[in-house]
C-alpha cells in the first residue's frame, strides 16, 4: 500500500476552507484521485445526528459520486472530515465506524491536515505531499 500520497495546494486550501467555514459543525466531503494522488475534492453535507462531533457524507453525494466513477468518471479515493475542537487523528469513533476499504482519509483540525489509510489492521498514517 502506498505510504505517501500528493495533493495540490488548490485541493488542500480548498478542504481547509470548508472545514473552516463549517466549524463548530464537522466538515466533510469526497476524495478523487487514486493510490498516490488526490486530484480533486467535493464537498458534502454532514447529515449526522450531532454534527458537532460527527460526521456522515449526505449518501446523495456518494451515491452520485459512485455512478459517475463507474460510467468512466474521477474515482473516489477517500474522504475527508474535520475535528473543529480535536486533533487530525483518527478519533474513537472514527476507528469505530469506518470500513476497512484501504480508501484515504484527511483529517482536518485547524491548520493541521494528517492523511490516513483504513485497512484491515485500522488506520495507519500516510505522508501527505503538497505539489
């Protein structure tokens, strides 16, 4: 599995300010790209119960974002969310209730964006280049 992936100012700035503009309320979103590079994001409406301290993609993204990627569309390569009052590592919850797809995640918690992989053995960290 690939321990590095890229990602472009733009995107990065992009997910920062959504996660921003969002706060106290968790910020989420889709990852395009694939295994070593983040091409694009697209924000998402959290529609958990507590938005405050959780997050759910709206299923109408994903689900939309899914039958694009398989009519020859971007592929969805991970997510991202925000911890508005936590760090950027993967939180109890979230350890919890992801699946263990291999896909990517951004975690954002102020200035900082950590990128992580869910797999069988759980999150494990990734190094996030900016380009």
């Amino acid at each position: 599995m690939v321990t590095r992936i890229e990602i472009s100012r733009t995107v990065l700035d992009a997910i920062q300010a959504h996660a921003a503009a969002d706060a106290p309320r968790e910020a989420c979103g889709l990852l395009f790209g694939n295994d070593s590079r983040i091409d694009a994001s697209v924000p998402a409406a959290n529609v958990a119960d507590d938005p405050q301290r959780h997050f759910e993609v709206d299923p109408a993204i994903l689900l939309q974002a899914s039958r694009a990627a398989r009519a020859g569309g971007p592929t969805i390569a991970g997510y991202y969310h925000s911890h508005p009052s936590g760090c950027a590592e993967p939180s109890e919850t979230d350890q919890r209730m992801a699946a263990p797809d291999g896909r990517l995640w951004l975690i954002v918690a102020g200035d900082t964006v950590t990128a992580w992989r869910n797999g069988k053995n759980g999150f494990e960290a990734v190094t996030l280049a900016i380009v």
